[in-house]
C-alpha cells in the first residue's frame, strides 16, 4: 500500500507527499495569544523547542484533507531535550480533546490518539514511564509481543500492559481498551500487531463505512436517516498522530511497519506524523552488505533531510532550503527558516561546555551552545541512564586530579633530540584548562584476537594494556579524595569499548577487583544513554587492522558516528584511553588528540614531538584540502557523511578549534 508511490504514469498517490515531501505545508500563522498555543511554564522549553510544539499543534488543529503531509522533523544532538520536546507536544496536542469550546469555534470536533513507536525496548519504555506522568493506565498503552517475557519488562509499567491471567503472556487488551486510550506505545516491529488485528485507520473506517452501509437503506424504509455528523465521522480516522522517536536508529522498512497502521489513503483527514532524532549518530544495524549498498542501512528520517525537494519560495532549493551539498547545510538552513518541515535543537542541557567544543565543530557545524547550568536540572531527562549523584564542579575537577597524578603530561620542548628547533602552532602549545573535565591517557598496547585467545571464532579484539589502564583509573575515582573523602560509586560509572572482546575483558578484570557495578559495554549500548563519568576504550593499536575494522563498519577509526556516540556520552566527567599514534592518522581522533594536547589534557604515552609537528602541519591540511575539494576518498572514510568545514570555526594548519572552545578557553583560569 505504502510502496506503490512512485510510479510517473500513474495520478499522485496520497502518500506521495508523505514518503517523498516536496514542500512544507502552508498552515495559518501560530496566534501569539492564543491560549492553546501559551507555554504555561511547566514545560520550560526554549524558542526551538516551542516552535516544534506549536507546529505540531498547529497541523494538529488545521488537518489536511487531501494529501498526507509531509513528516514534520526534530533533530539535534544528544542533550538537547528531543525526546523531551516531543513528549510536550504529546501533551499539548492531547489537551485540545478537552478543549470544548475550542473545538466547537473551530468546527473541530475530532477526539486525538497518538501512536508512539521507537526503533527499541528500552526507549520504548522511557517514553511510556514518562506519559504515565500524566496519563493514567486507562489512556496509555503499552503494546508487546506474546513472544517477550515478561521477567524482562520493568514491574513498575506493568499496569499499562495487558497480559494473560493463567500465563502471563502479554496479549492485546479487549477493544474496549483499545478504543478508549489515548497514547499506544509500542516499537516499530511490535506495531505489526496492530495491522494483524485489523486495529488501523484504514479497517476501520472500512469497517464503519460497512456499518452504515447496511444500516441506512433500512432507515430509509422507514423514514429515517443517520445524523451528517455521524456519516462524516466514519471516514475520519482512528489514530490522528504518529510519533517515532529515536528515529535515526531505524531502517526505512521499520518505520512503515507503524506508518500501515496509521495511513489511510482513503480517510477524511490525514494522519500527521514526526520523526525525532539525530542523523548524525547512530544509523540503523545492517548486517547484509548487499542491503547496505542498497540503502536500507539509511534512515527514512535520514533520507528525508538530504532529500532533494522544490519547496516554497521558488528556486532550486531542498527540503530545508537553498540547494545544500552537506548535511551541515541543510541544519544551518534549518536554524533560520520558519516554514520548514524540520526543527533542529542546538541548546545542549547535558555535562560540561568543554564536552561540546568538539563534536559541534566536527558534526554539527559549530552551531551547539551550553545552556545555563539552571537550566540543566530542568530539562533533565528522566529514566536515562545511570544513577546519579551530585557533586560541585569543583569535586570533579579534584576526582579527576587524582587521575591525572597516575601519568604525566605530554609537554612538548621547544626542541627535539637532536636539538633543532620545532616550531609549533600556537594554538597547539598546551594551556592547561583546570576546568575541563576530560582527560586522554596514552596508551601504546597489543591487540589480540578474541579467536586466538579462546579459539572461539569471531571478529572480536582486545587489549589487556588499555583495559588494565581502565581499571587502574575506576579505581581511583572510586576510592575517596584526601581532602574532602568524596568517591565516585561504581553505579556511576560507565565504560565504553568498540569490541566485545575488550568489554568482556574489562569486565572480567573489574569484578576481580570486586567493582561489578561499573557498567560496561559497547559504544552501541550507549546510545541514547548518559552516565556520570564515562571511559572510553578505544581498543585498536595496529594502524595495519584498521582497515579491515572500516570494511567490516567496526571500532571507532573511519567510523564517524560511532565516534560522535562516543564523544557526547559523559555528564560530568569524559576519560579517552587510546594509541595516539593510531589516532593521529585519523581525522575525527587527531581533532580529538590536538584538542586535549593544546588544553592541557594528554597524559601518559606521546607521539615524537618532530612526528607530532608534521602531522599538524600536513596531515591536518591535506584534510582541509581533501574537504573543501569534497575528495572521494574522505567522503568514502567518512560514511557518505560529506563532512564540511564549519563555517564558524577557526581553522589554523587543520587544527579545529570551535568558537565554543575558543570562549572556553579565554574565560578559564590558567
């Protein structure tokens, strides 16, 4: 139903619009004051995300008759309230049902229900734990397959599920319970129960046409009819939204899975549907290089943002704007227009400014600022990650000294061995940031395959020296400071590797120490999830094996996304162990390298201070040059990413330096 759109010969299909949009709709300007549309405060959103709401109150009030419109977008980094953001407009959008006079001075008397879907389990049951907020278990949902367990479902959303008495099998409530909830929430896969039970907007404006199909003729007959409001009313349809979060993580044919239960080409008014989530990280898991090659490792949210489309305003322009040839374009763009199909986030309400500075200039076009710390607790997110304690800045700062006392600092002379002079950029002599709660350790180790060590077959590595260095630094953040006695619980504690060989190394060694509660896992487990303190593993020391981690889409080098999952993990404190000779011949790590060397922030194994200055010298222009000439070769290492230089970057030899930094940096204590 929903694939046969793209046929020239034949009339435009009603989803044409929706899966391949051309234009942003033209709705009535948002009235300021109108009540319907006023933040009371208790949202607390910024100025982006209340455009999001109010645009998707604004469809929500003004249906579209004709032809789905086009999805609206919320995207942005991680941090920046998405999840939050749509689950206001949840709320919102819900509240016009008790509207009464509203919707009879606008002729609207339609009742809203939202299917909300998510590419996972665990997002799945965030949301549903904070729609319970303020909905009771008689208008919320939560749909499962019969096939899950229910020992791995949290006991404290049990009520909201339907479950069998004798076997305790989740199963679809009555329809009773089904017409009356509000919000049903379920993953993209689960929602096939949905169209297997008939329980779409198409059966069942079927269903309601038969109905009164064979009941008219017989009022006829007597002398009656049915009421016009009665008659419209079968056609309108049952779910009014679809919402699917963490979108970006889910391939296309997932996300139709939750569209055939709400599309209805047929019915009165046409479905709105948003997408939320962030391009920019995680795609979906595709395992069959043929389907990767064939796109299905793309996002339709993905997609729909490189799109090319002839929007308002005349002119060869795309979705977001003026004909882009980069993503980052396309989310400037986005920044500026008002009539757009998409929202892009940039206040960040998550850990330290410091741990922005770097993926905002790498990813996304230097344009992500630090909210105020005020505002941090406000726009926290509930359900994520771990558990959290709370700590001064500066008992961090003192945490992460006491890490630091384990190495020493790569300073480099102003002259080499052999005594000739080096010369170095200024802005890669180091200039300690006290305040910068990051900390990179050198590490030169040996990888070794899992399949040698357990001759297990398997395409898994680990490194004993790393792990062992992750170890020795859990274990002084944990044990308490001279001064103050603070510690750090393990709970708090989350450790990140880019193979599962090194995890359950890491893993075997904590609990030898007896430190079980640190978490650990790989970079994927991650997503969508921040912790307190966060170390990262890097695991490969052998340049000669990176290459087959890139045709195999594994660890972190050549592997832009997962390195942005990677860098934008951490709350409070962010601690890289690493090769620094392997990650200078990467981009995205020699970024990350050049920035912890020129603020201070590189302990324990350095490059040769004559390699080091070559490096930054040549390596880092070649990239420049690679990228302003948008080079196959970076566009192949980089994903299809088509990374740009930000525009509002400072850009001295290839060396990266954000305005977030460059601020940072001029307001920090030496």
């Amino acid at each position: 139903m929903a694939l046969d759109v793209g046929n020239p010969q034949q009339e435009p299909h009603p989803l044409q619009e929706l899966l391949f949009p051309t234009r942003a709709p033209l709705l009535p300007p948002i009235p300021d004051h109108d009540m319907f549309f006023h933040d009371d405060g208790k949202d607390q959103l910024n100025a982006q995300q209340e455009l999001f709401v109010r645009s998707a109150m604004q469809r929500a009030i003004h249906p579209t008759r004709d032809n789905t419109r086009g999805p609206l977008i919320l995207t942005g980094p991680a941090g920046t309230g998405k999840t939050r953001t749509m689950l206001a407009a949840i709320q919102r959008v819900l509240a016009l049902n008790s509207t009464t006079q509203h919707n009879n001075n606008n002729g609207d008397r339609n009742h809203r229900r939202i299917l909300v879907c998510t590419p996972s389990h665990t997002a799945a049951n965030v949301i549903t734990r904070r729609l319970a907020s303020f909905l009771g278990a008689d208008k919320l949902f939560r749909l499962l397959d019969a096939s899950r367990p229910n020992s791995t479902y949290p006991l404290a959303l049990l009520p909201f599920c339907c479950q069998d008495e004798k076997t305790g099998q989740f199963m679809l409530p009555p329809l009773e319970r089904l017409f009356q909830c509000d919000v049903i929430v379920s993953t993209c896969s689960d929602a096939h129960l949905l169209y297997r039970a008939g329980f779409t907007n198409q059966q069942l404006r079927i269903h309601r046409q038969n109905v009164l199909t064979g009941i008219q003729p017989q009022l006829q007959s007597c002398g009656m009819s049915l009421g016009s409001d009665l008659i419209q009313s079968a056609a309108t349809p049952h779910f009014s939204h679809l919402f699917i979060d963490e979108a970006a993580q889910a391939t296309e044919a997932e996300t139709l899975v939750p569209l055939s239960v709400v599309a209805d080409p047929l019915g009165d008014k046409k479905v709105e549907v948003a997408l939320v989530g962030d391009p920019r990280q995680l795609s979906p898991q595709v395992f069959c290089s043929k389907a990767s090659k064939a796109g299905l490792g793309q996002s339709w949210i993905e997609r729909l943002l490189r799109q090319s489309a002839d929007c308002t305003g005349g002119g060869s322009q795309t979705l977001l704007g003026p004909n882009p040839n980069t993503m980052e374009e396309l989310l400037k763009f986005s920044l500026q227009s008002t009539n757009s199909l998409s929202v892009f986030l940039t206040a960040n309400y998550r850990g330290h400014p410091s741990f922005l500075a770097l993926p905002s200039a790498l990813f996304y076009s230097d344009m992500l600022q630090s909210a105020p710390p005020s505002l941090h607790k406000a726009q926290a997110s509930k359900g994520k990650g771990s558990l959290k304690i709370h700590l001064e800045p500066q008992e961090w700062v003192e945490k992460l000294r006491m890490v630091e006392s384990l190495s020493i600092p790569v300073i480099p002379s102003k002259k080499d061995e052999g005594g000739d002079d080096v010369v170095l950029e200024e802005l890669l002599v180091p200039r300690k940031q006290y305040g910068f709660p990051i900390h990179f350790r050198g590490v030169v180790g040996n990888d070794v395959s899992v399949t040698v060590s357990s001759s297990f077959a398997g395409d898994s590595w680990m490194n004993k020296e790393e792990a062992e260095t992750v170890v020795e630094i859990i274990k002084c953040l944990i044990s308490k400071s001279q001064q103050d006695g603070v510690a750090i619980p393990p709970q708090s504690i989350g450790v990140m590797a880019p193979f599962r060989g090194q995890v359950d190394l890491i893993r075997k060694l904590l609990r030898q120490e007896r430190l079980g509660g640190v978490d650990v896992g790989t970079i994927e487990d991650y997503q969508a999830v921040e912790w307190d303190v966060i170390v990262l593993s890097l695991t490969r020391s052998l340049s000669s094996l990176v290459q087959h981690d890139i045709s195999r889409r594994l660890g972190v080098f050549g592997q832009p996304k997962r390195s942005n999952v990677a860098l934008t993990r951490a709350e409070n404190m962010f601690i890289v162990v690493g090769n620094p000779n392997i990650m200078m011949e990467h981009f995205v790590w020699r970024q990350f390298l050049l920035f912890c060397h020129r603020n201070g922030l590189w302990y324990g194994a350095k490059n040769d201070i004559r390699e080091f200055s070559n490096a930054v010298v040549t390596s880092n222009l070649q990239d420049l040059a690679n990228v302003n000439r948008r080079e196959p070769s970076l566009e192949k290492q980089f994903n299809k990413m088509a990374l740009s230089v930000p525009p509002t970057a400072t850009h001295q030899h290839g060396v990266i330096v954000s305005t977030l930094e460059r601020s940072l940096r001029s307001s920090s204590i030496v």
